[in-house]
C-alpha cells in the first residue's frame, strides 16, 4: 500500500540525513517509527481496569470493616422492626 505523508521540511531533511547516514530507506524508517507509536498507543489503550486505577487503590483509607457495619447496623433496624409489629401483635385489642 502506498501512503503520502506530509513532514515539515526540518523533519524531512532529518530524515533524509538520518537515511543516508544509516542506509535505510525512507519507507523502512517511517514503517518502524510508525508500527513503534503504534504499539505504545494500542498498549496505553489496552490496559485493564485494574491496571487504570492502581494509581488510585488505597487512597482514602476508611474503616477496615465498613461492609460489616453496614451490615450489623442494618440487621439492627431490621430486628427494631420486627419487635415493633411484634409488640403491636401481642397488645391486647380494647
């Protein structure tokens, strides 16, 4: 495939030096330049979640058993309304 690209005329006269001192063509050093930002990109694009937020995880401490409270405090409500409709049963009726 043939593909037209446009430099400024200081980077292609780098270019050009840097090929003619190393032997390589033109094509053979945009290809390796280009398949070289391609990996970077696709590797920066491709990362986990989790390797997104490692940066992240840990920062803002709280207590260790925060599920659990949450748990125990909410079953405690629950056992409040259970003894309400209980204690409202066993009332005797006037």
């Amino acid at each position: 495939m043939t593909t037209t690209v446009k430099l400024p005329t200081t980077l292609e006269m780098t270019l050009r030096q840097h090929c003619a001192v190393s032997g390589e063509s033109i094509s053979e050093v945009i290809r390796v330049a280009l398949e070289a930002h391609l990996a970077i990109t696709q590797e920066n694009t491709a990362a986990s979640p989790w390797a997104l937020g490692t940066d992240y995880f840990g920062r803002h401490a709280g207590p260790a058993n925060l599920a659990e409270s949450y748990r125990e405090a909410r079953g405690a409500v629950w056992d409040d309304v259970a003894s309400a409709k209980s204690a409202r049963r066993a009332r005797p009726q006037s």
